[in-house]
C-alpha cells in the first residue's frame, strides 16, 4: 500500500490509464484510497461515480469503446479479474470484419460465471484459451479466428459470415491454412 497522498495518486491514476480512466473501489483501496478518500474525492469531482464500486478519473479523457471497458470492470471475479470478452459479432466490429451493428453487446464468460447479464448484453459461456484472446486497453476481445468460429456457430447470415471470412483472408488477420484446421477441429461447423 503506498505511503504518501502522492503514491496513493500516482498508483490509481496508473490503474486508470491502463482501463480507459476507469477503476474499481478495490483498485483506489488498493492504491491507498478508502472509502472516505473516495467520498472526499467524488465531492470535489475529482471521481465519478459511474456504478455500484464502479468510477473514474474525472479529467481524464473519455475512452474509445468505453461501454466495453465498463462491462469487463463489471465482469470481475472476486479476485478483481476481469470474466467478459467481447466475442461473437461484437468482436467482428471490433477487428472492422463485419458492416452491421449487432443491437446487443456479445460477451463469452467462464462457464461457472454467476452474474447476471446487463442490459442489452449477451452472454455465451465458453473457455477461452489464451490463443483465443487478444488484450485491448481496459478490455480483452477474442481474436479475429476465433471470432469467426463463434459467428460461424450462431445465427448471423450465411452472406454476412462469408464476407467477413472472405474481409479477414484479404486483410491478412487470418490465415487459410488455420481457419481451415479450426474449422475441422470444430464440431457442428
């Protein structure tokens, strides 16, 4: 725990930055920030509250994509890691691999995940392996293969699933030799 005011600030404004100027109640006490330090805080403005033990930086600015951040802040276990990733068609606009907007945001959680799903989220559970994840600042997406191989197992369009195969073969994000033996290890597809 840091020592000094300082620390402290230096700390949680380092925890911001790498998640969009986000942070969790544990996060700022783990910095060094109680609950009256978080209340001082959020009466000056300094914070925001954006949640139940959800916050941020006030003078930071707002981040690319911060709905997603917010959904993996809120997808932590009680080790403080972050569950979510956005998957299925909400990682193929992520990775520009598809022109439609899925209406709701897709994420694949543990499949002992217990939460319940936030408004306007879909939750599929699915164990993920680290091959199947790439990291983005302040949230974690599946990867364009594997994101493939999710929409290709739901419901999106036979049109709108070939033009993404055929948008991630040109672009070079996805390999033929791959996503071939993928699609063979991959029951049902």
């Amino acid at each position: 725990m840091p020592r000094s005011t300082r620390e402290a600030a230096r700390s949680l404004r380092t925890t911001a930055q790498e998640q969009g100027g986000y942070f969790t109640a544990k996060q700022a006490r783990r910095s060094g920030y109680d609950y009256p330090h978080l209340d001082y805080h959020l009466a000056t403005e300094a914070f925001e509250r954006v949640g139940h033990g959800l916050y941020r930086l006030a003078d930071m600015a707002r981040p690319e994509n911060e709905d997603l951040i917010r959904l993996s802040l809120w997808s932590r276990n009680r080790a403080d890691e972050p569950q979510a990733v956005v998957s299925h068609e909400s990682a193929l606009v992520l990775h520009d691999l598809t022109e439609l907007l899925p209406n709701q945001v897709h994420l694949t959680v543990p499949p002992g995940f217990r939460k319940e799903s936030p408004p306007g989220c879909v939750l599929h559970r699915s164990a993920l392996s680290e091959g199947d994840v790439e990291e983005r600042i302040g949230f974690r997406t599946t990867t364009p293969l594997r994101s493939l191989l999710d929409v290709a197992a739901g419901t999106t369009s036979q049109e709108q699933l070939e033009k993404a195969v055929q948008d991630a073969l040109d672009r070079g994000i996805v390999r033929r030799s791959k996503l071939a033996a993928a699609i063979g290890r991959t029951p049902g597809l």
